[in-house]
C-alpha cells in the first residue's frame, strides 16, 4: 500500500530484495503500456543502508521486462530523478529512498513523466497488480549481463544536478557578497552539492547510514550542532 510519495517500510522486516522486486514488477507491468515507455525510465538512491544494492535490484528486474533503465552511478538528491525524468522525457523515474524516516527505514517513491510525484490514481494501478499476482516472473539476466548489453546504463545524475543549479542560480553574486553560509547535509545526499558553487562550511557531509544516531529531517531537535556553530561563528545563514 502506497502512502504519501511512495512505500516506505523497514529494511530487513518488510524492505527486503524480494518485496521490493515484486512491486519493481508490479510497476513495469502497470505501465507497459506507457506513451514514452521506449525512452525508458530513471532510477536513483540515497544514502541509506543498502540504497545503491536495491537499486541495482530494480533496475535488473525493470530492464527484464524490457525496460531501458538509467541508473545513477551514486547517489542523489530525489529532485535529481524528478529533474531526469522530465528533462530527458522518461515515462518515470525510481528513487530509493526513505526520506526523512529513521535509518532503518528505506523507500520506493516514483516521480510522474513531468517531475512531481506520481498521484493517487496511478498508484492505485500498481496495487491492482500486485493484489493479482502472487507470484511473478522476474526474468533471467543478471544486473552485471544487463549492463553489460546496454540495457541498463549509467548516469551521472550528481553533474546533472550541479549543471541545472549552476544554471539557476546566481553563485558569482553570492561568492562576491561575502555573507558567510554554513550548511549541514545531515549525512543525506545534498552532500558534495553545493561546496565547489559557493563558500560553505560544511557539517556531516559524508556518508553515514545511520545518520548519527538521528532521522535527517530538519526539525529543532535534530538541529543542535549547526545552532551551536552558527553561534560560535556568527554565519548569516544556516541551511
């Protein structure tokens, strides 16, 4: 059952390999008959426990149904795949990720063909099949043969990113501004993002699957390190 913006379940209960192929299957089957299916699909991760290993597993069961799949080679923020899907005009995207959910959490979230989140009546058609099917055929290449034929194909979703940002934003204004700016990550996967566009302190900016010990969601509880640098060093602003 889909809830806001994806499944979302705990890895190892009901998060698992096998769950997450049947509703990679379930997808496929659901939308075969998409308009821009022959312009395939995106998928992306984050920096969860296992997130690249889930993806590899879908994308090898969405590239067995016949799927041309373009797979992230790291992880990225989820407004990369919604950015991919629309600008490379893809029938949808994959993001595994769980959001702001606690570490032994991780998801599966879809983003429509023009970027934002796949809506209610769509995900409703996925239910559909996976309540008909019990038991699907997943197909019998590897991920390693599948890439290998070019049916699955890295991307680098992070560059993409980082052009659009560069495209967007005024960086040379806020280099030359002087304000001072102190950005936490949150372990998440912003990190690496911003550093080479504009001057930034950067906090928890590496990969940690367990976030610390905390959920990444900005919320005051979970803000105590950046307040207390923003403090100690008068920033302007903290993000």
């Amino acid at each position: 059952k889909f809830g806001t913006d994806g499944w979302r379940a705990v890895i190892a209960d009901e998060f698992t390999f096998e769950n997450l192929r049947k509703l990679s299957k379930a997808t496929a089957v659901a939308f075969e008959d998409h308009p821009k299916l022959a312009n395939g699909i995106v998928i992306g991760y984050d920096t969860r426990f296992l997130s690249k290993e889930f993806a590899e597993c879908s994308a090898e069961v969405f590239a067995n149904h016949g799927i041309k799949v373009l797979l992230t080679d790291s992880f990225v923020t989820t407004p990369t795949v919604s950015l991919l899907s629309r600008d490379l005009n893809l029938a949808y995207g994959v993001m595994i990720t769980s959001s702001h959910n606690p570490a032994k959490y991780n998801g599966f979230k879809l983003k429509d063909e023009f970027g934002g989140s796949m809506g209610p009546v769509h995900l409703s058609v996925i239910e559909d099949v996976l309540t008909k099917n019990e038991v699907f055929n997943y197909g019998g290449s590897t991920f390693d043969e599948l890439l290998s034929s070019g049916k699955i194909k890295y991307t680098n979703g992070r560059e993409y990113f980082i052009k659009i940002l560069r495209e967007k934003i005024d960086t040379s204004s806020i280099i030359s501004s002087g304000i001072e700016i102190i950005y936490d990550a949150m372990y998440g996967s912003g990190q690496g993002m911003m550093d080479g566009l504009i001057n930034i302190k950067a906090l928890r900016s590496e990969v940690n699957p367990s976030f610390g010990g905390l959920s990444p969601e900005p919320v005051a509880k979970n803000l105590g390190l950046i307040s207390k640098e923003m403090k100690s060093r008068a920033y302007d602003i903290g993000i």
